[in-house]
C-alpha cells in the first residue's frame, strides 16, 4: 500500500530543502491519504514533486519529522542499523574517548532519539512518537551494532508530553549499573544514569574542557617565582633548573606555577578535575546541589586531586556578589581616611581563572529577556572576580540566547566592571555533537574564553 503524502503549502519548501528536518502544522497544505500517529508519509511540494520521507504525528506543532530524502518504506531494524553504523564511524574518527555521545537527534539523521554511551551501557532518550512507537527496531539494533551489556531509559524529559507521550524510565535490555565510571580525556568520572542530569552526564563540552590547558599553567612569576640554576651535586659541576622564591629559597610546591581557579555552576566537577590535570595550583568548586558536589568530590578523589581543591555548596549568584562586596571594601579600605572599624562582609577573593557553565537560562523564546540579564549579572560579577590579566571562561546552553546576543550581554558585563576583553577561544559543542547546516536549533552551545584586563 503506498504511503499517505502530505502536500506542503506554495512557498515553504524551502527550509526542508536547506536541511531542516521539521515540518510544522501551518505548512501543510493538505494530507492525502490516511497515515496514523507515527506512522511514514512522503512529503512533497506544491508541485507535487518528492521531498522527503519522514513520520507523522497529528497531534504534534512538528507534524512531520525528515528522516530520509529518499523513498523509505520502513524504519526496521536494518534501517536503524545502518544509521547507527554511521554514527558509530563518525565518532571513531573525531572523539578519542570511547564513552561519547553515539546519537545526536537530527544531527545524525535520526530526529527524536538520542543515545549516550557509559562504559558499557547505554542511555537513550525517545522524545517523539515516531521513535517510540519503533523502540523494539532501536533496541534490537542498538545491541547488534554497539553490543552494550545494557540499555538505560531516560526518556524523563517534558517534550515527550507535547507529542502526546508519557514519561518513561528504566531499563530496557541487560544490566544497567546506577553508576558507572567513564573516561574523559584521560581523566575518570563517576556517572548517575539514574538520577543524573539529563542522562547522565554532559558530553558536550569535552573540547571545551580540554581547551584550559593554556589559561593554568604561567602563573608563578606573579608570586616573585623564578627558576634559577642550582648545583645539583656539590661535588660536581651539573646544575638543575629549581624554582626560588624572592628570598633564594627553593620552592617543593609541584603546582608553583599553577593558576587559582573558580569553577561555579560545577555540577560533578568536569572543568575542575581538568584544571588539575593541566597543572592549576588551587581550585574552587561550586555548585547549589550537596548531591553535585559529593559527586564531584569523589571525581576528585578518584583522580588524585584532593588536596588541590576546595568544595563549595552555595549559590554562583549569591557567592558571586559576596566576594564582589568584599574585594570592594578592601579597596575601599586601603584608600587613607577609610573607616577600618567595621568587619569586612566578605571574603573578598579573586582568581586567575573563573569558569562559568550555567544552566540555560533561556529555555522558551519568551524567556530572552530575563536570560540577559542573568547572564549579565554572572559575568559581571565573575569579571570582577578575576584578576588582572586572568581569563573568563563563560559559556551558555540556551538556544534563543544567540551567540551575537551572547557576546553583546559580555561585553555590556566588561563595560559595566571597568573591564577589557580580548577574546581568545570561541568555540561550540564537541564533535560528537554534529551540527547540521540548516538546523539552527542544535547550534545551542556557545563557549567562550576572554583575557580580562581593567580599562
């Protein structure tokens, strides 16, 4: 029986034909045929002329997601195994870690299904109706293709409601450990499939991460560190490069040149444990959640870490401020006349590196507004933070904030601290995150790295 088709009205062809798999409700301009809930349609144009093949959800704003530009009969389970093999060569080629992401949405060609590798389980998200009703075909060819001891559901996320679905969670094939230990540019991290954000783990900023080697090492000389050559043996003639104090005196500290860093928002220390790895001397790692910080805390220890770091539980925005109030009183009391008779309200500390990953801020169209100005607010009191030609590492995950939108709320943050920038990485997410051309909804990750110097 051929499929039903859905005729597009004049003039909206154009999107899909650049790349974007969504067609919306008020771009159709008739169905022919009858096709129930989920089920394959071809779409065409005006003309009648072939566009696509994508499934069919009536009760959906999206109607018809793409998930092939060639007549398709069936998403079976070779259709999934073929489409998972070429997820699986992608990443062979650009991510060095085993654990990744392995299925992006529509990035790779499968809208509505996202899977995520921990070890040797995998996590997956079914957000569609398309995909759920095919969750038998995904699961049988997810095994034969990734051979996982098990498969997690974390598909707990609400625009499953909007197609008309239910929230689900738990196993689905195997065994499926609650925590699970992955690896990430050679550093080892504890993950919750069960209860963890998302699935888990944020995959997204692997490269992200890994692009602070620079910003933490370089800092000794601040501190009147040198490295001078010293005899290494008195009876003879060898001598060994030694860092000294401005006294003469030898430094043992390993991580002399280390920068000072604060990571706020740290979930389960991503960019903390990095900053370690790459030589930092102290870091401050903050995050509202106790859960979030024991975790971080045990991500720490695993790795060797301990006595370099210092946990936070508190609020970023809160935090923030008190330091900000307490760097300014100290600059107010050295000026003379000060009234030093008061107790300074806080610690008034700065840092080398300040690393800022919020949350969205901005998950709705709606929400733009308010976003600026929470990310103005945590800029602005995260420049002030740093210290003099030290380095803002800021990022944000909501879609509608823009990266020009983005960068301009920056640097009305820098105006407003007295602060000047010179932008040194921008950067999105990793390569297991593929951005499609014509999809602007997965360009949501923007990540930045500023020198901050006063005006």
């Amino acid at each position: 029986m051929s499929k039903a088709k859905v005729w597009l009205q004049k003039g909206r062809r154009k999107r899909l034909e650049a790349g974007h798999p969504w067609i919306y409700a008020n771009e159709i301009e008739k169905l022919e045929g009858e096709a129930g809930p989920g089920a394959l349609v071809d779409v065409v144009g005006s003309n009648g002329k072939y566009l696509a093949t994508g499934y069919y959800n009536p009760k959906s704003q999206i109607t018809v997601r793409v998930v092939s530009y060639q007549p398709l009969e069936e998403m079976d389970a070779d259709f999934f195994r073929e489409k998972f093999r070429l997820c699986e060569a992608h990443r062979i080629r650009f991510v060095q870690d085993r654990d990744c992401r392995l299925v992006y949405g529509e990035a790779d060609f499968l809208p509505g299904l996202v899977v995520d590798r921990f070890a040797d389980v995998l996590v997956i998200q079914v957000l569609t109706l398309g995909m759920d009703i095919r969750r038998e075909a995904i699961i049988e060819a997810l095994v034969d293709v990734f051979q996982p001891k098990g498969i997690y559901e974390r598909s707990d996320v609400g625009v499953r409601q909007l197609e008309g679905l239910e929230l689900r969670t738990g196993v689905l094939y195997g065994e499926c450990p609650r925590i699970l230990e992955i690896e990430e540019n050679g550093l080892k991290l504890e993950v919750d499939i069960v209860e963890g954000q998302k699935t888990g783990y944020f995959y997204d900023q692997r490269e992200n991460r890994a692009s602070i080697e620079p910003l933490m090492k370089g800092w000794g000389a601040r501190s009147g560190i040198r490295l001078e050559n010293r005899p290494a043996d008195t009876d003879t003639e060898v001598t060994r490069l030694v860092p000294v104090n401005p006294n003469g005196k030898e430094v043992t500290f390993p991580y002399w040149d280390g920068a000072t860093v604060l990571e706020c928002f740290a979930h389960t220390g991503s960019f903390t444990l990095h900053a370690c790895k790459y030589g930092a001397k102290k870091v401050t790692c903050l995050d509202v959640s106790e859960h979030a910080i024991d975790t971080a805390r045990r991500n720490v220890e695993r790795n060797g870490f301990t006595d370099r770091v210092e946990f936070v539980v508190a609020d970023a925005f809160d935090y923030l401020r008190t330091q900000v109030k307490g760097v300014e009183e100290r600059a107010e009391r050295s000026r003379s006349g000060a009234d030093t008779s008061k107790p300074l309200s806080g610690n008034g500390r700065t840092w080398d590196v300040v690393i800022l990953d919020p949350p969205a801020f901005a998950k709705t169209k709606s929400a733009v507004a308010g976003a600026c100005r929470g990310y103005k607010d945590i800029n602005l009191h995260g420049l002030k933070l740093v210290n003099e030609g030290g380095y803002l590492v800021t990022a944000s995950c909501s879609y509608h904030m823009r990266p020009d939108l983005f960068l301009e709320t920056i640097q009305e943050a820098a105006s407003d601290a007295g602060k000047l920038l010179r932008l040194v990485e921008w950067r999105a997410a990793g390569k297991d995150h593929p951005q499609l051309l014509g999809v602007s909804e997965g360009h949501y990750l923007k990540f930045a790295v500023f020198e901050v110097r006063s005006k």
